[in-house]
C-alpha cells in the first residue's frame, strides 16, 4: 500500500526519472501490475548493459547467393565438420538435397555417391541433422544415411550414401541383424567353394521353451555342383561335455533346415555335419554355441523399415542414435558400440506409450538422453543397451518444435503447445524433473503452433526464432527477462553455434554469420522500439501538467543519433516526430502531406572530442541530456522512441517534469 500525497504547491516542479530497462518486455500484464523497468515492448533491443537499453547487433551473410546454387529454395541443415587440422570447423549446408562446404569467399557443392549414382540427392522439403563420429560427418537425409570425409592433405571430400556393415553369423545370432540393410535377415547367404560350411541361421536371436525354431544350414560348394548334400543336426546343452546320440544321429540328405524344439531354459550349442550324398565320410561340420533358449516367448521384432529415411542423428557414448522416419516415427535406432554402420535390429526402442506421436526431439543432458513427443517428456538413462532405462516425466506436455529444445544452464528449454517451458532436474533423483513456465512476461505473443521453430543459447541468452512470423524472443536466463526482434531477415530455420561464432540458416538457403559490429541484418536495417506503460509519476489519482521531457543518451563518434520520440498525455499526443504540411498538386489540388523526422538528436564528436557549440566545453564528453517541452495536461503519460539500426543508439533513461493538480 501506498500513501499518496495530498498536499502540494501547485507551483512547484516536480521531476520523474526512469533510468533502468533491465525489466525486459513485458506484454502480458495490465498496466498498473507492470514494473517501472518493463516495458510493453522491447523491439530490436540489446538488454545486456547496465540497465541501459541498446540497438541489438545483426548478422552478415556468409553464403553469397548464386556461388554454387540458385538460392531460393529450402535450406535444410548447418553442420560442423571438425578437422585435428584445424582450430575451427569446416561449415556444412543442406540445401535442396544437396549439400556444400562453405568459406567466407566461396561455396561449393560435394557430391554424393549413391552405387553408380555419382550425383545422389536427398529429398528437398524437410529439415535434416548430422553428427560427427571420429573423422566422419553422418547426414540423416531422410532418404538414406550419408558419409562425408574430407583428405585436408590433398583438399578433397568424399560423399557417399552408407555401407551396411556385414555382421559374421556369430554377431548377427549375439548382437543381431543390421537394419540397415535392404534385406537384414540375409546376412549369409550359400557361396561357392571347396565344401563347407559356414553357418547355422536361427529363425530368431533367441528360442523359447517347446516352441518350435528352424535352424537353417549354409555351405559353399564347388561351382556347377548340383549333387545332393547330406546333413546331419546335433544339439546339448553348453554345460554338458558331448553331443548325445539322441535324437538326432543319422545323415539326412537336403536337410538344410531343421526343425528343433527344447524343453529347458538355458543355453545350447548346436553342430551341423555336411557331406556330399553317396559318401561315408563326414566332409565338415558347424557349431553355434550358447544359443540361448528362454522361458517366455520371445518379444516380437520391432520392424526396422523405415531406418534409412531418419532425420535426426546423434551421437551418444560412442553410439550413432537416428529417430524420425516416416515409417515408425516413434522408434529410435542404436548402433553397435563404435561401428556407426551397425543398426543392430535388437537395438531399437520404442518411445510410444499408446498416443502414436512421432519424436519431435532427443536433447543430451548430463548423462541422460531427454526424448519428447509433441505431449509426452521421457528420459533415456543408460550407457549401453544392456542397461538402457526409460522413465516418464510428463504425459501431458512435450515439444512440438524439435529444434527449439535447448540446453540451458541446468535445464532444457523447449516450446511445447502451451508455451515455452523449462525441464529442471530434481536435485535428488535425476531420472524425475519438474517442468514449469518461463514466458509469463510473453505468453500472449508466442504461437506453439510455428512447428518449425529453432532456438540457441548464446551470450546468456536463449533465442527462439519463428520463420515464418520472422520474429526472435530473446530470455535473458540469468535475470529471467525476455526482449524481441524483427527484421525481414530474421526467416531462420537453424542456428548453428561454431567455434565462438553464431550461424542461421535461412528458410530460403541463405547461411548469415553473427557480427558484434554490425547493425543491419544482412544490408536490411531495422528499428530499435522501445514503448512505456502509461505513467502515473508517483501520483495515480492527480492530473499533471507536464513541462519537459529529458532523455539521457551517448554520443557516438562516427554518427548522429536521430531519434523519433513520441509522449502521450493520456491519450492526446503531447510530443510527436509527425509533422503535417499543406501541399498544391496540379493533378489532385490541395493535399495534406505527414512528414516523420527526428525530434531529439545526439550529435556526433569533433576534432576536439564530443563537443557540441554553445553547449558543452572542449572535451570527450560520452553522455549528454537532451530536453524537448511538452505541453499537456493528464493523469497519465506514456513514453516511446525509435532509432535506425543505421544510428545504433543506447539509451540511459529519460524523465518528465511537471506540477501537480488537485485530484
């Protein structure tokens, strides 16, 4: 509660001073609840000094349109490349199926070896992710998995669509079959050769107790033979020392495949004996070992048809992980330790719990993978397959942008369809966070249906850009505050953080570099836009008869600053950079013309430092006060300014003199 003052000279000046913008942007509540350092708006505005409010600084672009590609079409995917022979990497681009390596002078296209294809090309519409295993770029193109290499020696690049590691028999029963083949299950196939054999195919990776499973036999033999192959089955347990005669003890001739079923949970070995029909000696022999045989039946295999069009990649303890095929959205695929080309089929997870909603996002925080569907957060603990562990977090909040969740600090950001929120860990247990808000002071502008959001954190920042509304919300983390910029620039699909730089790649292809020292978003200046609540200058229930206003600015050496101010006495302009002129037209006779200019300055330095005639001695003067009289009688009064980014400006604060009225 607050006592109001009702006595006062009416003769005498009273002065209101505002010099703190660290409140940030405001917008969602009433005017009476907002601070005096927020401000309904904050546009294009850097809020990282010391409370005062400066021109927020833009990009260049990087990529020039026309090197190596029409630009103008989609632009899918910003990679690093990292080199042991270079401190900085190497930036890669996605753009309309193709991708490129990029300087600051040139871009040219790598090519990409699909067989005989020498020009392969990705599907051009949806957003890819790539991740750097050793000395290798793999790219989840969505059509099928890319390798990129590059010799720094002798200053080539190779691209070439993956290779499916072809896993021995013995890794394909232990580990399993690699999805990524076209056909995972023929991963031995007969051959030819000297007669032998080399090895026994399980229908399955594991049996269950007196069920049926057929064992299949391949073999080499000579070339043009067609004579028929004798076999002969045998199995024990792996406890025991030797092979019984029962049941299985006699040659079988064309006995390729055999039917078995055992009546203990444990493990077996199983031995096959070829020889060519009308011999009596046995020629070679097969032994599968530790096959293991369970008690319940064998979960069913999740299918793996849809791996080579996934979207998202990542690399986790030594381990490629890929999500987001059209197929089987839900499911996530984990390659073998260490072999990227490796998609083991028993190695894929599936995140859905009934709601068939794809995974939007996989975030790496602390030792843990956070998966989200548009309304579920789950988390992944584990560093390998064997003691992999899911735990729910929220099944009523996910993320609905992908490229929006990001890790902050100790916490993963992320916007979701009610917002934008933030995952906190419990201090105690890891595995369970807690989710809340963080948008109270925006929640009116942010639109959770722009699924194609990208977000960054830098300089203590989070940024969460929407193309197609070509706006960035900007949280400044650490005094929870949010600020906002648009430009006709600011269509960015991805940000890319590369060694201390900041890259965006543009909806349309284009790939702009972040730069402290300029104030244009790619040649395209913008205005800085600072709007105040209505004022009651510490006095709600009285009128006021306003005097002066102040504004308190730098000067800069190189430029003037011109700013157009506009003071709202209630709802009467008191003080506008509008000016109404009378024109004469032969064509359309007398007209009434609005020409806007500035009505405060800041003037550039001299020679003899920031001095201004008849106003300051010689000197470098860094801050002046510049004042303008307002006329207007109110209750309230509202305060507004815009510069040009051509005019980068920093503001310090600005004050009103009046005199109070009775109430």
């Amino acid at each position: 509660m607050a006592r109001q003052q009702t006595n006062f000279n009416p003769a005498t000046k009273e002065f209101e001073a505002y010099l703190d913008f660290s409140g940030g942007q405001n917008s969602a509540v009433s005017n009476e609840r907002l601070s005096d350092n927020e401000f309904p708006l904050m546009l294009n505005v850097d809020n990282t000094g010391r409370g005062s409010a400066k021109t927020r600084y833009g990009r260049t672009i990087f990529s020039h349109p026309g090197d190596a590609s029409s630009h103008g079409g989609v632009g899918q995917g910003l990679f690093n490349y990292y080199l042991k022979t270079r401190t900085e990497p190497i930036i890669i681009v996605a753009y309309m199926g193709q991708i490129f390596g990029m300087s600051s002078n040139t871009v040219y296209k790598i090519k990409i070896t699909d067989g005989a294809n020498t020009d392969f090309r990705f599907q051009t519409t949806l957003p890819v992710e790539a991740a750097q295993y050793q000395d290798i770029l793999y790219i989840a193109t969505g059509t099928k998995l890319v390798e990129v290499k590059r010799d720094d020696a002798t200053n080539t690049w190779t691209a070439k669509t993956v290779v499916p590691y072809q896993p021995t028999v013995q890794e394909a029963i232990y580990i399993g079959t690699n999805g990524l083949s076209d056909n995972p299950d023929a991963y031995i196939q007969d051959g030819v050769g000297t007669l032998d054999v080399i090895g026994i195919k399980p229908a399955s990776r594991n049996g269950s107790v007196n069920a049926d499973i057929n064992m299949t036999a391949y073999i080499n033999r000579p070339s043009g033979d067609t004579g028929t192959i004798d076999y002969k089955w045998e199995f024990k347990k792996s406890s025991e020392s030797s092979f019984p005669t029962t049941p299985y003890k006699d040659f079988f001739a064309n006995a390729k495949t055999q039917v078995f079923k055992f009546d203990q949970p444990t493990k077996y070995d199983i031995k096959v004996t070829v020889r060519k029909t009308g011999t009596t000696t046995p020629t070679k022999e097969y032994l599968l070992t530790n096959f293991q045989v369970n008690a319940t039946d064998n979960p069913p295999t999740m299918p793996v048809t849809g791996i080579q069009k996934c979207r998202k990649i990542m690399l986790h303890w030594d381990r490629l992980m890929m999500c987001g095929d059209d197929t089987n959205p839900f499911q996530m695929y984990i390659s073998h330790l260490q072999n990227p080309r490796y998609f083991p089929v028993s190695n894929t997870i599936n995140f859905d719990f009934g709601k068939q909603e794809p995974i939007t996002a996989v975030v790496r925080f602390q030792d843990m993978l956070v998966v989200f569907t548009r309304s579920t957060i789950q988390t992944l603990l584990g560093k390998s397959v064997d003691d992999y562990q899911r735990y729910m977090i929220h099944d009523g909040l996910g993320c609905v942008a992908g490229r929006s969740a990001v890790v902050v600090g100790n916490n993963v950001l992320f916007l979701s369809h009610d917002g934008v929120y933030a995952l906190k860990p419990n201090p105690y247990r890891l595995e369970t966070m807690n989710v809340g808000r963080i948008d109270e002071h925006v929640q009116r502008e942010i639109d959770p249906t722009q699924t194609d959001a990208c977000a960054v954190v830098h300089d203590s920042q989070y940024w969460l850009c929407f193309p197609s509304k070509k706006e960035i919300y900007r949280y400044y983390f650490e005094r929870k505050v949010w600020t906002k910029d648009a430009s006709t620039k600011l269509n960015l699909a991805q940000f890319l953080l590369s060694a201390d730089d900041v890259f965006n790649l543009s909806t349309d292809g284009y790939v702009y570099k972040h730069d402290r020292n300029v104030f244009t978003d790619a040649g395209v200046p913008y205005d800085m836009v600072i709007e105040s609540k209505f004022y009651d200058l510490s006095a709600s229930f009285n009128n006021k008869k306003l005097k002066r206003l102040y504004i308190l600015a730098r000067h800069e050496r190189e430029y003037d600053v011109n700013m157009f101010v506009t003071v709202k006495a209630d709802s009467a302009l008191a003080i506008t950079p509008d000016y109404g002129t009378v024109n004469k037209d032969d064509e359309n006779g007398w007209s009434w013309q609005v020409v806007t200019r500035p009505n405060f300055e800041f003037l550039r330095g001299t020679t003899f430092g920031t001095w201004i005639v008849g106003d300051s001695p010689f000197g470098d003067i860094e801050l002046s006060v510049q004042r303008a009289s307002v006329r207007g009688k109110c209750r309230r009064v509202k305060f507004s300014v815009r510069t040009s980014s051509l005019e980068p400006c920093e503001m310090y604060g600005f004050a009103f003199q009046f005199k109070l009225k009775k109430i």
